[in-house]
C-alpha cells in the first residue's frame, strides 16, 4: 500500500466515505462490456484486478516528493520506495515495500508493507472483477513505527480501452500506540488505454492527511520496461499542497498475451 508516513486525505465523514466508495461501485456495475487486461497497478499503488503470472517477478523503483503544507512543519522531501512483486500462482501474488524518506530526515526508514493478494477466476467471469489482499504494515507516524493490517477489496471493470478500479481498505493498528478501531480508507482509479502511452488518474483518502488526486501517464520503454510519472494536489487542508512521482518499473519473465504492452 503506502507505507510513507501521514501526507495525505478527500471528503469529511465515514459516511461520506462509504457513500462515495459504494457509489463508483454502482458506476462500475452498470457497464458490462467485454473486459480487457490492465495488469498493471497504478503509479501510487490504487491494485489492479489482473495478477503478475507465476514465476514471474516485478522490480520497482519509486521516488515520490512533497510540499507540505503551511500548516504542517517541514516544506518540501523526498521519499524513496524500492518494490518486488513475484507471482506464486497465475492468481495468487506477494508485493513488498519500504519506504526511505521522512519529513525529518532524507534517509530515515518510513515504513514498509507486505501484501498477498489474490484475484478470483478470469477476468469477465463476473460484473466486477474481484480480488483480496491481506497486508501487513509498519509505517511512522509522528516519530514511531506503527503496525498494522490491512484487508483489501479490489473491484476493477474494463469498459473497452478505460479501466476503472476501486479500492477499500480496512486499517487496523496492532500495537499500543497504535491500536484504533478500525478504519475504512479507499481509492479510486481510472485509466485510458490498453497498450501504448495510458493516461490516468487516482483519487486517494488514506486518513485526514493523505487526500489528494494525482494525474498519470504511463509510458512503455521497452518489451520489459515501463515509466509512469504524475503530479497532483490535495484534497484536504492538511494534506501536502502537492506531489510528484516517478516509477521505473522492469518486469523479469515471460508476458501472457493479455500482459503483453
């Protein structure tokens, strides 16, 4: 997920939250064309539906940077996230993460995530296309490491080159200083384009500080090899003012056709 300590938020309110989550759920199920591959997960990590295939390993590497807002100490950082995913079954996956960059400190560890996600049957096979991730993750928070779980709902739906994703998850701290009830947080995505150059976007509400939308491209380089850049703003007061990312991403094994670019 994002293991990079609290940046970001979108609308005020669980019911809110839950309103406008279930409401792009309702969107998506009233399409019904046939579905096409997107593999790929989107530049801030909203999952995808589609799984890397067995034996097939991902390399990432992403740099993010921020400038805070006004109201929060600190005005611009960086933060770097080095990620493998490997594909254990053609749909069953593990992803890891860590995160290296602090409001703090350049080189300070901000966490980090372990996540195993598991998509059901093909693609088409029903109205949405639905997969579970069960993720586990350490992230700072105003000086110390929390610890948390994460269950994961992926509902994603192809309408011809456009692909639309939902995510919502259920946070829960495991330790004393961060236990809490748990807590509801989504994303959504929306990508235009099956191969070639995509353009994109994701909404993203990670808690009262995490809120922001950000544009994307992303942009084959070759058969293996695939750039994806954005820029976006907050949504929320105390969310960064705004951020960029870049992501190389190289996968290592051989493409189904549906993965093919």
């Amino acid at each position: 997920m994002n293991a990079s300590g609290p940046y970001f938020g979108l609308f005020h309110g669980r019911r809110r939250h839950a309103q406008g989550f279930f409401l792009v759920v309702l969107c998506l199920v009233g399409h019904s064309t046939p579905a096409l591959a997107h593999k790929e997960d989107y530049l801030d990590e909203t999952f995808v539906y589609e799984t890397i295939g067995r034996r097939v390993a991902e390399v990432e590497y992403r740099t993010r940077f921020l400038r805070e807002s006004r109201r929060r100490e600190g005005e611009e950082f960086w933060t770097n996230t080095p990620v493998v995913e490997f594909g254990l079954t053609d749909h069953t996956m593990i992803e890891l993460a860590s995160d290296w960059g602090t409001a703090r400190y350049f080189t300070e560890f901000g966490g980090a995530f372990a996540q195993l996600r598991h998509r059901f049957g093909d693609e088409g096979d029903y109205p949405l296309d639905p997969a579970l991730g069960l993720e586990y993750e350490t992230e700072r928070e105003a000086g110390p490491l929390g610890h948390f779980l994460v269950p994961t709902l992926v509902l994603s739906k192809d309408v011809g080159a456009c692909n639309v994703t939902a995510n919502a998850f259920l946070k829960r701290g495991l330790d004393n200083a961060t236990s809490k009830p748990w807590a509801f947080q989504y994303a959504f995505g929306l990508r235009y384009g099956r191969h070639g150059v995509r353009w994109g976007a994701e909404i993203k509400a990670l808690g009262v500080d995490r809120r922001y939308v950000l544009p994307q491209v992303t942009i084959p380089l070759t058969h293996d090899l695939t750039l994806k850049v954005g820029a976006g703003r907050r949504l929320s007061p105390n969310s960064p003012a705004w951020l960029a990312e870049c992501l190389v991403e190289w996968e290592i094994g051989e493409k189904t056709k549906e993965e093919g670019r």
